[in-house]
C-alpha cells in the first residue's frame, strides 16, 4: 500500500467547522446578488454520463475521473458545470422561453496536477445565460462577475478578455493546419511564448505571421482592439481576415457595452488568450488579483453547445474558483476568519441525573434562543472553567458545584437564571 488509511486520495482533503463556513458565508452573499440579477440557483448530478461531459470538450475527457457504473455505462465526475447546464437547458428547461439565467455553486473533479488554491476536487461558482447573443449577453456576464469581485471586497483586481476567433481567424487566414493550431495553442496557455513565435515564423510569413508573432504581446487598454481591426481592414480581402475581422469587430462592441454598464476600468485585453475547454466560440475571459499568479475567474460564449444537446440557442458564462477566492481575500486581509468554538457550554455534574435534566432543559431554551450549546459532563468547576476555554465558548452554565454562569473572556460570573433571561433578549456579552 503506498498510503494509510489516515491520508485521502491525492488532490483531496478535508474541510472543517470554520473553513466550511468562510465557504459558505461567500456563496450566500454571492447567491443573493446573482439573484439580484435574475439569475435561478440549480444544482446538477456530480456523476454525468461520458459522453454527455464530451460534449464540452471536444469528446476527449483526458481530465475526468472515469468509471463502468454497475449497469455498464461509462460515466465521469463533473470536471466543469457549463455542460451540464447546456444538457439542463435543452431538457427540463426545454419548454421555457429565453433567455435564462442560472447560477450555481457546486464541487468539480479534474485528475490533474494539484496546485496552490485548487486540489483534485476544488468548489466553483457559476452562472450561465442562454439567450442572450453577443455582446448584449456577454456585457451582462462580464460586468456581473466585477460586481461579484466587488461585494466580496476584493481589492486591485483586472478582467481580461479576449476572442476566440482572433486567433482562429489569423490561423485560419494562414493556412496552418490543426495540428499546429493545437500545439500553437498549447504553447500560449503554457505562456512559453519562445516556443510559440519559433513555430509562427516556421509556418508562415508576411503580414499575418507579423500579426500571430506579436499576438502575445497585444495585452493593455481596450484601444488595442481598434488598432488591431485598423490594421487588418488595410489588408485586401484575398486573405482570407474576414474571421478574425468579424471576432475584432464583436469584441470591440463588447468594449463599448462594457463602459455603458461602468466596469471599463476593470477590464483589459489580452489577445493572445487562450482557453483549455473546446466549446468557447466567441469572447472568452479570465479574472485576476495582483495578489495570485493564477485565475480566479474563468468563462466565455459557447454558442455551439446547447447545438449539440439539440436545443440550438446562444449562450455566455462564467466561474470562479471558491478556495482561491479565500485565498485572495486572505492575502488582502479581507477574510473574517469563523472561529471553530461553540458559543455556549453547559457543564453538568458528571453522574448526577438531575443535573442533567437542568443542562438539557436550559439547553433547549439556548438553542431556541438560536444559540450552539453544548452540554458536557465535569467533576468540578475547575475542569468547567478550563473546558469552556480549550472549547472557546462565549457563556459557561456550569452546575457541578454552586451552579453559576460565566462570561467569557473577562470570566463575569453571574447568576444562572439572570444569565438565560439576558441571552433570551438577544445580547451577547464578552
């Protein structure tokens, strides 16, 4: 065996008491604003079948955590959730009217290497709009997940955004094959930018391999959308632009819907973007802060998809990664720890019978109160005192000896009966 039956799976781990309420504490301020916007929560199976998640990534599942279910049928751990929203869109949701708006939070599985802020299982939240086309449905999407960064409190943040059929077209215009695209491809998301400027100048020259060589290096202000379409609607249409021309000209209508909604100064382009999921057709967009060197956010149009599970209809999105959100606020110091304490500790004499139906009935009224109480057994007050504080309790009802409370940290003692009727009007002291 090469572990112990202490240790989880690689790229799996535990969540605990506080850690699970930072995580919820976040979706729930994120629920209500996504609902503010119109958006309806859905949860969707953990478990799909293959080729239903296939359907998102070009029907390769080269990360899915894969297996025979016991009626035979090859089914995968969810690695994203847009595809299973596209299945939802084009059955349960068949018969309603577009657009629609959902959000989720959910646990997503991906067997790859794990990293600072995401493990093998890592929480995303979501929201998907079917509907909508570009870039009325893409403004909406991308101006949201600002205000999201923004009512978590997160500080020095950036959006960029790219589309997906800039470099496609240029590829395209080029005559480079799929193959290359895909190792040209893979040498952006790597940023191995050498690598990639090295293959360009093998496969192509002229004024396109010009433009794919500089790809990288078109990252800053919206205004490098515009030079681009500029520079390109000098070129004659024997090329073969128009693609890329087209994606140029959608971007830049984004842009401008972009500085309508007030988010403008929060977003910046990165043309040389690149995205690891096969069904992005149109814009595509990651989010930042200066305090991670990785993403936070992540999504784009995919205006094949819903195509594919027979419901053919625009559609945008976009997720954010639930850990490294904690962790940049954490850095940034807007994370308010939970404490993993109970609030409350009744301390009952231990053996004795009619303490404990003294703790039990003052417990109840506690936690009728909407206080976490606690009741356990001591031999003497000593012990009572000290376990209220390994436990970090608020109030101590101890009974072992003279029953008394105790406030804590400042260790008031009071009467037990005066102690419950000042909790029961909702005052909390220290």
């Amino acid at each position: 065996m090469r572990h112990t039956i202490l240790q989880t799976p690689r790229g799996l781990g535990d969540l605990v008491g506080g850690e699970i309420a930072l995580i919820r504490r976040l979706e729930e301020k994120l629920g209500k604003l996504l609902s503010g916007w119109g958006y309806r929560e859905v949860h969707t199976p953990t478990i799909e079948f293959a080729d239903v998640l296939a359907n998102g990534s070009g029907g390769e599942l080269t990360e899915a955590f894969r297996f025979v279910d016991r009626q035979g049928d090859l089914v995968a751990l969810r690695p994203e959730v847009t595809t299973p929203c596209a299945r939802l869109f084009s059955s349960r949701l068949l018969a309603e009217p577009l657009p629609i708006r959902l959000f989720y939070a959910a646990n997503v599985f991906r067997y790859e290497e794990p990293q600072e802020g995401r493990n093998r299982e890592f929480r995303q939240i979501g929201v998907e709009l079917a509907g909508l086309p570009a870039p009325v449905g893409d403004a909406e999407v991308v101006a949201l997940a600002v205000r999201a960064f923004e009512a978590l409190g997160l500080e020095d943040f950036q959006f960029t955004l790219s589309h997906i059929g800039i470099l496609e077209g240029l590829l395209e215009a080029a005559q480079i094959d799929e193959a290359q695209r895909h190792k040209l491809a893979h040498h952006l998301r790597r940023g191995d930018f050498v690598a990639y400027r090295r293959e360009v100048s093998a496969l192509t020259q002229g004024t396109i391999g010009e433009i794919l060589e500089e790809i990288p290096r078109l990252r800053g202000e919206a205004a490098l959308v515009k030079e681009l379409e500029e520079r390109l609607a000098k070129e004659p249409a024997s090329i073969g632009l128009n693609g890329a021309r087209r994606a140029l000209f959608e971007l830049s209508g984004l842009f401008e819907l972009l500085d309508l909604y007030g988010v403008l100064p929060y977003v910046q382009v990165d043309l040389g973007m690149v995205k690891d999921f096969t069904y992005y057709t149109g814009f595509i967009m990651e989010g930042y802060t200066a305090d991670l060197g990785y993403t936070i956010a992540s999504g784009g149009r995919y205006d094949q998809l819903l195509k594919s599970f027979g419901r053919p209809a625009p559609a945008t999105g976009w997720a954010l990664g639930v850990e490294r959100l904690l962790l940049a606020l954490k850095r940034q110091g807007k994370l308010q720890e939970v404490e993993d304490g109970c609030r409350i500790l009744v301390t009952p004499q231990a053996g004795t019978l009619e303490q404990w139906q003294q703790a039990v009935t003052l417990a109840k009224l506690l936690r009728q109160a909407g206080y976490q109480t606690e009741i356990n057994p001591v031999l003497d007050s000593g012990r009572a005192l000290r376990m209220a504080k390994e436990r970090k309790a608020r109030v101590l009802f101890d009974y072992s000896e003279k029953p008394r409370a105790v406030f804590l940290p400042g260790e008031k003692v009071s009467a037990i009966e005066d102690a419950l009727k000042f909790l029961q009007g909702g005052v909390s002291r220290g």
